[in-house]
C-alpha cells in the first residue's frame, strides 16, 4: 500500500514539474522578446532551469529548447555559452526528427539588390587608467572609425563622436566617470554604432585599433578617468536586514596559491571588504567572518552567523585547478549546499573543507550532509542564482571573455548548520592567468563586489 502511495506521488509531482517546465518555457519565451537587459537575463536563468531539468527528467525535446535559448540569450548577454552552443550542434545532429521543408519565397527585386555585410557586435566596454576599451567579435579597421568634435560656443561644451560603421550592441550603455560629464554609447542607425564622449571643457582624445578593440585616451585637465561604480538594479531596500560576509581561508590556511602564486586567502578578503563597502552604503547592517588575516574554523563561521541572527551566509572563495589545465580552465561559480553527487562539485568541496577536518573525517561529513535538514536548499539556490546573475551582469559590461560556470550544488563543509539561506561564490580561477591578475587588479573587483551586492539586493527584493 506504501508503494502504491508513493509511486502515486512520484507521478503527481512529475506531473506538476512537466507542468512547470511548460509554463517556464512560454515565460523565457515571452522574455526573450523584450529588449531589456534584466529580462534577458531572466529568460537566461529560466533556460539554465530548463536545461537541469531536462538533465534529471532524461526530456532530450526540453533541452533542445533548454539549450537554444541558452545560447540565444548568452550571446545577446555577451556570456561565454560555446560550451552549450557545442551541445546543442551535437544534440541537433543527432536529432531524430525531421524539420519540415520552409517553403520557397520569391524576393522581390529590391530585397534582392540590397547587400548587407556582416555586423562587429560589441562584446565589451572595459577601462584601463585613462583609456576605454571597445571590444568587438571581430577585427576592426580604420575605414570603421569616422570621428568628428562639436563645439557649442553658447553652452561652452565640448562633444566627441566616434562612428563605427558595421557594427551594433543590444543595448544603449551610459558609462560614468568621474571626470567627464557623459558617456553614452548607442545605435546611431541599423549600421552604425555611435559612441558620445560629452563635456564641459577640451579633452585629450586619442585613438587606435588593436585588433578587435578600439581604444579611446581621454584625458581631462584635472586627472585620469577613473569609472564610478554605479548599481543598474533598481532597488527595494530593507534596512533591517542582515549579512553576514565569510572571507575563506585565512591566517596559516593560504587557500589555493595560484598564478604567479597569488594567494586566493588575500583575493577573497579584499572581495570581501569591497562588498561590506558597498552593503553598508546601501544601509545594510554586514559582518566579517574575519576582519584580518587570521585563520577561522570551518564550523566557527556558521556559528558566528547563526549568533548574529544574519538573513544570509555568504562564503568567498576563489577556485584553482592544476598546471597542466590552468591556461584553460576558467570562470564565476556559486555553491548551495547538498550532498551532490556531482565529481566537480565533490573536487571543488575537498578544495574548501580541506582547511578542517578535525570534527569529523570525510566519510563522517558526507553521511552528515546526508541527513541534513534541508530546510534552506530552496532559498539558498535562489540566493545563487541571483549572485551569479549578479556578477556575471556587472562583470561582462567591462570585461570580454567572463564565462558562466553556473549555479551548482555541492556538499560544502563551511555551509553546514547556517541557520538561514547560505552559499559559497568561486569568485574566478586563481591559476588562470587572465583571471588571477583580474582578481588583483582593484577595478575589477570593485567591479564583481558591486554584482554580488545587486544579487544580494535582487534576492531581499524577491523574496
């Protein structure tokens, strides 16, 4: 009779999570169709949904969905999704049905004299010191770049255009800076791509091509451009709220030593302090784990928070891999915790727990984790989702090349006994050396603390 019941059940929540993914799918959808960056990052996360059920449920005709949108949404969002782009043409050519034959349209004479080349999309806006860098998917030339200077003598202001011919982005970007009134960048027309540098005195202006990114120098007569860091999440603030910021490692624990051994112990503070910043700015109320370079218990950590009555646990790490794939191997990831049975999840958690394993040895955690009450795996998976959108929005507006490493679960010892939603952020692979000397470079991490805290921002919002 019990099995009865239970296969019963089994069946009914099939069922609804056939429902839901139908429902899902017709929303992602329906995102896609708006040209608003938020929205397209939730069309984004609905098919990184889609695409994990059609995981477990073995549903190929979902994740054929799952994956196109994937990659459609990825690349308006300049995300690295080659590797779903590379699953989805394996998934196509293995495909069984047939699609129907499109029936033969005539042209018309007009369409037919149009010639169309091949549009630059825009991947990235990024600074250096004084510099901004424009990069594109493909090389430029100069015969691209038109520039002209406005001087209205009235106002007294001084306006810089660059065109760039063959080229469009998804969506017009105000950039700020500290020294300069307005920059705007835009579609001009359907070809061009028009970039604004707006002010109320001379600059310098220079520029170059270096490959695929057209350099802009701007120089004021007070000092370097320096971006002002600006939140794009409009915000619902709760002031009473609680957070608790847990820098990994510390004191005799390094953690991963990396790329021209920098120490991951270091990265993480210094992402850590960046984060408590910007939240105490926004009225939240933050603590540290720890304030100094000093070394914690894994299991003091959750107590600390618990103790404190903090809303959320956040844990900053940074990931590592060895030599003969570091050049390779990159990306943002967050953990929630579970007793995953994922060999990836398991390899990055001995990573973090190694730091402490006096209360129990591992087969004495792993049985742990499973009989843990899991009370919080719901919120805490919310809480990741929104951080990695969070960083991954933030990050890819100034960088080129930030990868998607998703939203995992993983038996994470540092997590055990959090009282409220708790996850673990692989802030980048310290043994990669494009992201390790990001992850020491100020800017960049003013730049992924500031996504962190407009994920933690969306969560409260949320939920």
């Amino acid at each position: 009779m019990f099995k009865l019941f239970l296969l019963s059940f089994l069946f009914l929540i099939s069922l609804e999570a056939s429902t839901k993914s139908s429902e899902l799918l017709k929303r992602a959808q329906s995102y896609m169709k708006s040209n608003s960056t938020s929205d397209t990052f939730r069309a984004y996360d609905d098919y990184k949904t889609l695409y994990l059920r059609s995981m477990v449920d073995n549903d190929s005709s979902l994740k054929f969905e799952a994956l196109k949108g994937i990659v459609k949404s990825g690349e308006r969002l300049s995300i690295d999704v080659s590797k779903y782009s590379q699953e989805l043409k394996t998934l196509s050519q293995k495909s069984s049905y047939n699609k129907p034959e499109p029936k033969e349209m005539k042209k018309s004479k007009h369409i037919e004299d149009v010639h169309v080349d091949p549009l630059h999309r825009l991947k990235s806006v990024e600074w250096r010191e004084d510099t901004l860098l424009l990069e594109f998917n493909k090389e430029l030339t100069s015969s691209q770049i038109e520039h002209f200077t406005l001087h209205d003598t009235i106002k007294g202001r001084y306006r810089y255009v660059f065109d760039i011919k063959t080229a469009m982005l998804t969506d017009s970007q105000n950039i700020k800076s500290n020294d300069i009134d307005r920059i705007k960048i835009a579609q001009f027309d359907p070809q061009t791509l028009r970039l604004v540098i707006d002010h109320n005195a001379k600059i310098e202006v220079a520029h170059s091509i270096d490959s695929k990114t057209l350099e802009v120098k701007l120089k004021t007569k007070t000092s370097k451009v320096v971006p002002a860091l600006e939140s794009v999440v409009p915000i619902k603030r709760d002031r009473g709220k609680v957070i608790v910021i847990d820098p990994g490692h510390g004191g005799k624990d390094p953690g991963a030593v990396g790329y021209r051994k920098y120490r991951e112990k270091i990265v993480v503070f210094d992402v850590a302090k960046e984060l408590e910043k910007i939240l105490e700015s926004r009225g939240y109320k933050v603590y540290m784990t720890r304030t100094a370079d000093k070394f914690v218990k894994l299991s003091d950590r959750t107590k600390f928070a618990n103790k404190k009555g903090a809303n959320i646990f956040v844990s900053i790490h940074a990931n590592a891999i060895d030599g003969k794939h570091a050049n390779k191997v990159h990306g943002v990831e967050c953990y929630f915790l579970s007793p995953s049975r994922s060999e990836r999840a398991k390899s990055v958690a001995a990573q973090e727990n190694s730091a402490d394993l006096s209360d129990m040895n591992i087969y004495g955690k792993d049985s742990y984790l499973n009989f843990l009450n899991h009370h919080n795996t719901v919120a805490s998976n919310k809480l990741a989702i929104d951080l990695q959108r969070g960083m991954l929005g933030a990050l890819a507006k100034r960088y080129s090349g930030v990868k998607d490493g998703g939203v995992r679960e993983g038996p994470f010892w540092v997590l055990v006994g959090a009282q409220m939603p708790s996850v673990l952020v692989e802030v980048g692979f310290i043994t990669h050396p494009t992201e390790a000397r990001r992850l020491v470079d100020k800017n960049y991490l003013k730049t992924m603390a500031l996504g962190l805290a407009d994920g933690i921002e969306r969560y409260f919002a949320n939920n």
